[in-house]
C-alpha cells in the first residue's frame, strides 16, 4: 500500500539562520520513498547528509521574515503490523553487537542510571526478553498521561516518571530509560505513523515517538504511547534520544509559528 505523509511549517527568524531539518523518510530500507517535493524555492540552496546514526539532514539557511516550508511524499509500506517474536531472548551485555552497546547507555533525555532503581523494583522480576520489554510499554502506557500542554523541551525520563505526564516523544524517553537501566538496548525513532486499522483519531496529526529495543538477533518496534502493533510506520530518524533526531535545529533565532502533519492511505479510486 501507499502512504502520503509530509508537513508544513510556518517560522519567522528576525536575520538569516543556519538549520538542520529532519522531516524526510530515511531511504535506507523499507519504506520505499516513490516521489517526494519541497514546496519552497529556499531548498534550491538546501544540501543533504547522512548523520552518525544513518538519518539523513538537509542543510539550509532560513532567510529573515517568515518563511513556509512544506514537504510532502508518497511512500510504499508493505502493510503488515509491526513484528513480533515473543519468544526473543534478551542478551547479555557481553554477547551484544558493537553497534548496539551505545544504546545500552545513559544519554541526554534518558538518563537510565538515574532510574536503574525504579526499573528493577518494577520489572525486575519480569521474565526477561520480549516479555520484560512489554511489560514495560504496559507499565507507561497506563501510567503516563498523555497531553499537548503536559510536557518541556528540557523534559528527561526523570522527570516524566516523576509528573507522569508527556506526550509520545517522553513515552518513548522513560520506556528506553527503563529498558537501559536493565541492559536491555533501545534506542528512540521517530516518524510519521497513519491510522490504518485503528479506529479514527480525531486528534490533530502529528509526529510520532516510539522505541527500537534490541532482542535475540535484531532490533524490534514498540510503541509505549500506543502500546498496540502498527501498519505503515514511515520513519524519519533513530539515535539515542529526540536530541539526536530533532526536526529542526536552528543555529540562532528561529520562530515556529504554526506546524502541520499528516500522514494517509492512499486510497485508489473505484
């Protein structure tokens, strides 16, 4: 199936500002980018890279007043739910890969020492592997109230598990922190994500947070804010917290004004 996902940005900047904008589908796998377009003759300056964790940011420089940016894409998603092994074990620390050990540690957002006491009083008696790491999802997704208003840029793991308030990028934090604290590698992506199979959500579209943990032989999807297994993910970016996949980073004044997201089945007609 396909899926059109893209965004809309409004942003003033009282001089010319240098930015890093991530809003594009990663192109290293599935799913598979059929066409795509910035709406705005600003990105005829733009150029691309690929960051130390694979996501790839377009470089720019907003010009001062107020400028539009819009992306929009059609992409193809193969239309399964997300994976799930049950029986995938956990590792232990020695037996992980090297690419995966980063995810094991403390990072900006998701200082899992600080809560390495909380997660074992919690989960620490949880059969380890899948189980363990669904429990998790189960325990914040009941237990975090979700909310626009309800949450800081500056906002850690900490202190969501202290507010028990956040939106989908904080379910996300904690989840990973308690994963980390136990040794267990996770690391947070973010994207666009459809309501294929769902009931209708009324709310304003958004981004979307979820979590990556690594279990048995490779990395595996769970999504604490929804706590339910997805069709048509199309991710953006991964790395060890949202400070490493940010949608804009500005260096200097850069205002957002108004932000719209949206994310569709294709529908074909007849």
């Amino acid at each position: 199936m396909q899926v059109r996902v893209g965004c809309e940005f409004v942003q003033s900047a009282p001089a010319p500002v240098h930015t890093i904008v991530q809003v594009e589908p990663r192109r290293d796998g599935a799913p598979v980018v059929v066409s795509s377009l910035w709406d705005d003759t600003t990105w005829s300056s733009s150029h691309t890279y690929f960051d130390g964790f694979g996501n790839m940011c377009r470089r720019l420089t907003f010009p001062m007043g107020t400028t539009v940016m819009r992306f929009d894409a059609v992409v193809e998603v193969d239309g399964s739910i997300d994976a799930v092994n049950e029986s995938a074990r956990e590792l232990p620390a020695a037996a992980l890969p090297p690419e995966a050990l980063v995810f094991a540690m403390p990072s900006r957002y998701c200082p899992s020492d600080q809560l390495a006491n909380v997660a074992g009083n919690l989960f620490g008696q949880l059969p380890p592997g899948w189980a363990r790491v669904q429990g998790i999802c189960d325990w914040v997704h009941a237990n975090i109230q979700f909310g626009y208003m309800l949450t800081g840029p500056m906002k850690t793991a900490t202190d969501v598990f202290v507010s028990r308030q956040g939106v989908c990028r904080d379910f996300a934090h904690l989840a990973i922190s308690f994963c980390r604290a136990l040794n267990i590698p996770a690391r947070y992506a973010f994207g666009y994500l459809p309501d294929i199979g769902v009931p209708a959500n009324h709310d304003v579209m958004d981004f979307v947070a979820w979590m990556e943990v690594y279990l048995e032989d490779r990395w595996w999807t769970f999504d604490p804010r929804n706590n339910a297994r997805r069709v048509g993910r199309v991710l953006i970016g991964r790395g060890r917290d949202s400070l490493d996949v940010a949608m804009i980073t500005s260096f200097g004044a850069l205002q957002l004004d108004a932000m719209t997201v949206w994310a569709d089945e294709v529908v074909s007609p007849g």
